[in-house]
C-alpha cells in the first residue's frame, strides 16, 4: 500500500467516524507517523483529501453496479441486484455508510460550493434502471430519483445502526431484525418497482 492509499484508508475512517469539520489533517498524519506537510504533499488539502476518499467509494460501487447491470437486461433484475449489493456492502462497511450518511447530513457548510458529487451518478445509475419498468415509464425523473434515495438511505441508515440495536435488543434480537429488514427491503424494492402503492393511492 503507498502512502498515498494510507492516508486515504486513515481519513476514510476518521471522516466517518468524526465528519469532515472535526477531522483535521495533523490528525490522520499523526496516526500513521508521518507529518501534516506529507499529507499536504499528496492532496494539496483537506477538503482535495476528502474528495478522494468520496471518489473511491463512488467508483468502487459504480463498478459492482455496472458489472451487475451488465449480467441481464431485465430491469427489474438489474435493481434487484445492485440495492442488494449496495446492501451487502453496508453491511459489511458500515463506517463506509456512515461516512456517506455524514456527507448527506452534514454537508451544509460546503454544499453551496461543492463543484463534485462523487454520489450522484450512483443514484442516477439507479434512477435510470427505475425509468425502463414498465410501471415507471413516462414518470417524472424526480419520482424516481426519490425512490431510489428512500432505499439507499433506509440500507445505510439500518447499517449504521447496528451497533446500537446491539445494545438496544440483544445480540439476539438484533441478528433477527437483520433477516427480517433483509425480506422487508425485498417487499419495499417489489412495491416500488410495480408502483403498487402509489397506484393504489390514485384509486
């Protein structure tokens, strides 16, 4: 691992655990012995540092996403699979869904001068699987944005917080809700998919 991928494995952890604002670059150079000029060396900033961190991630989960939408070309599989993986990954990295989460609820300070959202072609990769259901076509591309943000955000939000239902439930207890949310994200992702709710709702 060079230094330069350290640095990124130390701040991904730190931004997560921490958020952007309290993390500071003497921080992440400290914990690996090296110095804040080093780190300045690499990315130039903090803020160039965190986007690197964001970019990884994004690209890493493009990539699952695409090799998955590649394997079919029914829709429906396609989503089925990728929130599946997006779910497994969560589960897995759950300081990588924090992070996220940070980003998308912490971000006030930066988001009016933010030039890079290294998240929105992830969920507009999805948003566009969404758009060639049969029950979505000639929707309005902001339903379909919406539905896909209300999935991501309950598989990060359930990830993150495992650690308190640990506590809250019982190891027990909590390895059951995570079955359960397992077959509940299947019926969620089904109801989307064929608008049954929201068709019901017309009636």
């Amino acid at each position: 691992m060079t230094t330069k991928d350290r640095f990124i494995t130390v701040a991904k952890r730190k931004f997560a655990e921490n958020g952007f604002d309290r993390t500071s670059i003497a921080s992440i150079a400290d914990e690996l012995g090296l110095t804040k000029q080093a780190l300045l060396h690499h990315f130039g900033s903090k803020k160039n540092l965190y986007g690197e961190v964001l970019r990884g991630i994004s690209e890493r989960h493009t990539r699952i996403a695409a090799n998955l939408i590649a394997e079919t070309e029914d829709p429906r599989v396609q989503l089925e699979r990728v929130l599946y993986a997006s779910f497994e990954n969560a589960m897995e990295e759950p300081l990588e869904s924090q992070l996220l989460m940070r980003e998308l609820l912490e971000n006030s300070s930066r988001a009016e001068t933010a030039d890079t959202w290294y998240l929105k072609s992830s969920i507009e990769m999805l948003a566009n699987i969404v758009l060639q259901l049969p029950a979505w076509k000639n929707t309005p591309r902001t339903d379909a944005l919406t539905y896909v943000y209300q999935l991501l955000g309950a598989i990060n939000y359930f990830a993150i917080s495992l650690p308190t239902l640990r506590q809250m439930f019982g190891v027990r207890q909590s390895k059951a809700m995570e079955k359960t949310f397992r077959a509940e994200l299947y019926r969620l992702i089904q109801a989307g998919v064929d608008r049954i709710e929201m068709k019901e709702a017309q009636i």
